[in-house]
C-alpha cells in the first residue's frame, strides 16, 4: 500500500493516458469491453488520487521526481537546482485532482448511452481520457514546462471533443473557436515560460520561484500568464469563446470541457501564489483579478437570463461563477502582504473561492448534464420550443431544481455556503463588491427560474407526448453529482475543514512549496 | 471559518420538514374527490374556454420583457460586443494583455 502511495501521482496519470491508447484496441473487442476500460481506468485514477489526497492531508505535501533513484530526490548529487520532471502534489493540487477525477467518471458514465447514437466511440474515449490526463498533469506538475505540455493535451483534446459532433456546422465552429484560442494562451504561455527560463535557467516551479526577482521581464511573463490563463477560464472581456464551445460539445463532455477551465483556474492560482507570492505588487495584481472576477460574474449572468438556448444560458453561467471564484481568491490576495487583514477576512475569501471551485464543478456539472438530457430527448436546445417537460422527465427535472438552487445560492444548497464565505469576507474588503455579488446571485435565480419555467413546467405539448426519461446510464451520471451536491450542502463545515482549508493554506505557502524541492538549498 | 460557525444546513432541513408536514395537514383536511369532466376541472372558473397548450406555455423569449427593455442600452452594447469572429476575441486578449502590463509596471513604480 506504501508503494501505491508512493507512485499514485504519477499512476493517476498514467492510467488514463495508457487507457487512452488501449480504447482503440477494446473497440474491436466490443462496446462493453471499451466501456470497461475506460470506467476502470477512471475509476482506479479517482481511487489513487483519494489515497493520494489523505497521504498529503496526513503527511503534507508530495513530491515525485522521475527518473530518480529514490522518487523524493528532487535535486541529483552535485547539482544545485532541480533538473529533472517533478510532480508537486499539495493540498490545493489534490483539491482540483479530486474535482478532475470526479467529473470525469460522471462524464463518462453519462456519455454511455450518448453513443450508442453516435459513431466513433473509440476516438470519443481515447479524447475524454486524454483531457482528463491534462487536466491531472497540469494540476500535479511542478514543472512550467510540463505546465505548457499538459496544457496542450488538455487543449487539443477539449477542442477535438468540442467538434465531435461534426455533422453540427456550429460544433465545428465551436471547436475551432476553442483550438485558436487555446493554441493563442498556450503560445504566450509558452513565451512566458521562455522569459522566465532565460533568465533563471530552471522550469521547477519551485526553483523558480525561489530564484525570482520580480524584474521588468518578470512582469511582462505575469502579465502573459495571468491573462492566457484568464482566456482559457473564460473570464470577461475574454470569455466569448466559452457560450459557442461549451453549447455544442456533446452530452457528458461539457462539464469536462468547463472543469478543464477549471484547471486553468488553479494554473493562474499557482502561477500567483506559488510562483511569484509576495515577490509581486499584490494589492495591484489582486485588484486585476477582482476585476476580472466582477466583469465575468455581472456580464455572465445578464448575458446568461437573455439567452433562449439553455446551453448557451448554463455556458454564460459557468462564465459568471467562475467571477465568484476570482473575486474570493482576488480579495485574499490583495491583502496577501498584510497579515492582519489576511487573517482577519483575506483567507476566509479564498477558502470561499476555492470551496466555490468544487461547488460550482458538481452543480454545473450536473446544469450540463441536464441540459444535454433534453436535447438528447427533444432535439433542440431552443427553450422556446420546450414545455411541460416534468411530466415526461421527472428525475432530470429533480436534478434541475437541485442544480439550479445550489447555483442561485438557495440555503440550504452547498452555493449558498461558499458565496456566504465569499459575501462576508468580501464586505470586510470592499462593501460594493459584496453587494455586486449578492445582486448577481438573484439574477441567477431569475434566470434559472425561466429556464425551468420554460422547460419543464406549463401544460403538456401534443409535439412532445412521445418523449421519455433519458437512459440510466445518463441519469447515473446525474445521480452520482445531485448526491455529491446533497452531501455538501449537509455537511459544508466537514468539507471546508476537511479539503478546503488545507487547501487554502497550502495556496498561501510559498515556502513550503519552494521547500519540498529545494530543500536547504 | 467566521461564517461557518453560525450556519448548520441541518437545522434549515429539519425546519422545512416540519413546514411541509404542517401544509401536508392541512391540505389532507381538505376536499379529496372531484367530478372529471365538470366545471371543477376547467382552467377558468367562468367558463372561459382555455386556449390550446401552445398558445398558453409562456414561452422563454416572452419572459423579463420589462427587465430587458429597462437595460435595452446596455444589452445593445454587450451584444454588439459579442461578435463572434475569433479575430475580435485575439483582439480583446491583446488589449487585456497591454492593459495589465501597463497596470502591473505602474503598479511597480508607485
């Protein structure tokens, strides 16, 4: 067992990224053998990293160098720096590992019945497994470099999955309008990652960040970091990408697609944090991301109640939540160099920001699936021409109304307990953006309630007698996130303590962080 | 966590079962049988006539009129902003990338 939880960073990768290239081959075998690989795959991955996570919880922070004669020696005999690849697991990382893993099996579950309407299953498994390597690589490694690979696996396959759909014009639109912009952060990702190893010769995050000066280049490659991270996320002004990508990619991979921006996320999390901590101007750079964080949470969510095309409406809202997320993380880092205020209200903000990461994964999730599960029965995702759908689809209805009241932030639901967090510490900071934030939850109650009045409620329509409840397969997939959403909203103060603090405390270490790698040196 | 310590999700649940075993109670003591194919069953208690099914669903783009007309100017703007040509949004990122350098250099000197 030792030995599992030695090597479970890398395996959790690993796994997926070898039943990736076994899909093709169990596609000859049968659908079933397929389906297995890839559900067992992701479900051994899930397993390694929950034991990964209580590891880190217990023992704190893990380090995986590979290549090395002992999995911990991250700086070879007489040298001074890290050169080999390193994966750096703390609390925040394992945080979104759980997400990844989570979302991914519930994903795929879902999309077992999608397929059967489809062809091209195999390719469909080999990209869901791929995006779930890049999103596990990217939270896991240590390396910036890697930071870029991993960024391009989860790019090209989030893009292709977009696209899948080909016989839909808008689903190749889709997928190009992703690919050019990812290729676009990537790039600049890349010549960020340039600037920084030209002048410190090491990509070890942690080296890095040990060695850095915070010179005029260091400023420009935060500047190209922050904001390509911040398109990938789809904060405003550069979310446009998101309704036109997020709408079309088929049932099972949007939230995957919307957790892959997740990923980004925590990449611009780390890059802020542990790359640079206090070396920057944080109040400067705290206040960029709060602004960000308002634009994407006011223009979300007014954009999000005109929309007729519910997932173009569940897309514009996935954009205004992520702006809680910013917001939160923003307030606890512009108050990052003041300890008084940072223990005072700055890391209950980012712990409220990073519960709102997981919450927001499970109940947008779960809208996604939702909304996939009435174009799988209906045929359009046009609400104008939807009604009376509780009749005919009672369990996706339940999932909406426990979906769309933990997202508008209804109490009980686990939305209400991280945007209170986020409210309260935010009012200590700046009374305006609480009271910003407060306003843009009711507007996501209205337009929720006219998706739901739209869709599911009214009399029955003669067109849509013949509709049934979509497979079980599909409604596992709901099932598995409307349970794991309960579970939050029952017992908040459990998760908080139990992976968000550790989070959030592993998020303000920087030293520790640097520690792990580099030791004494 | 300051606002965890005065917020229990359970006491909320417990709650709203009690207020909806007391709306169950009284809604028990009410009229159970009624005459399908009566008056009791129309929409209108007048006697109206209702409309077909399509005609009376609220559809989604009927919903909020007073809300959008309210913000016409401002959805005017954001929509007209929301092109949909990729070269516009290489254009924002390029802007939003100048902006915070512009920012994070000030930002430096003050």
């Amino acid at each position: 067992m030792d030995s599992l939880v030695t090597h479970s960073s890398i395996l959790a990768i690993a796994i997926p990224l070898l039943a990736a290239f076994l899909t093709p081959l169990a596609s000859k075998v049968g659908d079933r053998a397929r389906n297995t690989v890839v559900i067992g795959a992701l479900a051994l991955a899930e397993f390694l990293v929950i034991i990964l996570a209580r590891d880190i919880y217990l023992n704190g922070l893990h380090v995986y160098t590979l290549g090395a004669a002992a999995t911990d020696l991250t700086i070879p005999e007489h040298y001074m720096v890290p050169v080999r690849i390193i994966l750096e697991v703390d609390a925040m990382s394992v945080f979104m590992g759980l997400i990844t893993t989570t979302i991914s099996l519930a994903g795929a579950i879902y999309s077992i019945s999608f397929l059967k309407q489809e062809t091209g299953g195999d390719r469909f498994y080999t990209l869901l497994l791929l995006l779930a390597v890049g999103m596990l690589g990217l939270e896991f490694t240590g390396d910036m470099f890697n930071f870029f690979v991993f960024l391009e696996i989860l790019s090209i396959s989030g893009a292709a999955l977009a696209a899948f759909r080909t016989r839909f014009g808008d689903a190749t639109e889709g997928g190009f309008k992703y690919i050019v912009i990812s290729a676009v952060g990537a790039l600049v990702v890349l010549f960020a990652v340039g600037i920084l190893y030209a002048q410190y010769n090491v990509l070890s995050m942690a080296a890095l960040a040990q060695a850095i000066q915070y010179t005029a280049l260091d400023k420009i490659a935060l500047a190209l970091l922050v904001v390509a991270l911040a398109m990938k996320l789809a904060s405003v002004p550069l979310h446009m990408w998101a309704p036109d990508t997020y709408s079309v990619a088929p049932a099972g991979t949007t939230p995957m697609i919307y957790v892959a921006s997740q990923a980004c996320l925590y990449g611009m999390f780390r890059v802020l944090f542990s790359l640079y901590g206090v070396s920057l101007d944080t109040l400067a750079i705290g206040w960029i991301v709060i602004v960000l964080g308002v634009l994407s949470m006011f223009v979300g969510v007014t954009m999000a109640v005109h929309q007729s095309d519910i997932k173009r409406l569940m897309a514009y809202h996935a954009i205004s939540q992520s702006g809680y997320m910013l917001l939160g993380i923003g307030v606890g880092l512009a108050v990052l160099a003041d300890p008084q205020a940072l223990a005072s209200y700055g890391r209950e903000a980012i712990s409220g920001g990073i519960f709102h990461i997981i919450n927001n994964a499970l109940y947008k999730g779960l809208l996604f699936l939702t909304a996939e599960a009435l174009f799988f029965s209906l045929g359009t995702r046009d609400l104008n021409k939807m009604g009376g759908m509780f009749r005919n689809m009672r369990y996706t209805a339940i999932f909406f109304i426990v979906g769309a009241l933990a997202i508008s932030g209804v109490p009980p639901f686990n939305g209400f307990t991280s945007k209170l967090m986020i409210y309260e510490s935010v009012y200590n900071f700046s009374p305006v953006l609480a009271v910003i934030a407060m306003l843009v939850s009711i507007v996501t109650l209205a337009s929720f309630t006219k998706a739901f009045q739209s869709a599911f409620t009214g009399p029955a329509l003669p067109q849509h007698d013949n509709i049934r409840e979509v497979p079980k397969p599909m409604l596992i997939g709901m099932g598995i996130l409307a349970i794991a959403i309960v579970f939050f909203s029952l017992f908040p103060s459990l998760v908080v303590n139990t992976i968000v603090t550790p989070a959030t405390d592993a998020l303000i270490d920087q030293a520790g962080y640097i520690g792990a790698v580099m030791g004494g040196a | 966590m300051a606002s965890l310590s005065t917020w229990s999700p359970i006491v909320l649940v417990v709650a709203f079962l009690i207020l909806v075993a007391v709306a169950y109670f009284f809604r028990s003591r009410g009229e159970a049988r009624y005459k399908e194919g009566t008056a009791q069953t129309q929409v209108f208690l007048a006697g109206e006539e209702a409309p077909e099914p399509e005609k009376r669903h609220i559809r989604a783009q009927n919903m909020y009129w007073g809300f959008f007309q309210a913000l016409k100017q401002y959805y005017q703007t954001t929509m007209n902003a929301h092109t949909g040509i990729i070269n516009d949004y290489i254009i924002w990122f390029t802007s939003v990338v100048a902006i915070a350098a512009v920012i994070v250099f000030i930002a430096g000197m003050v």
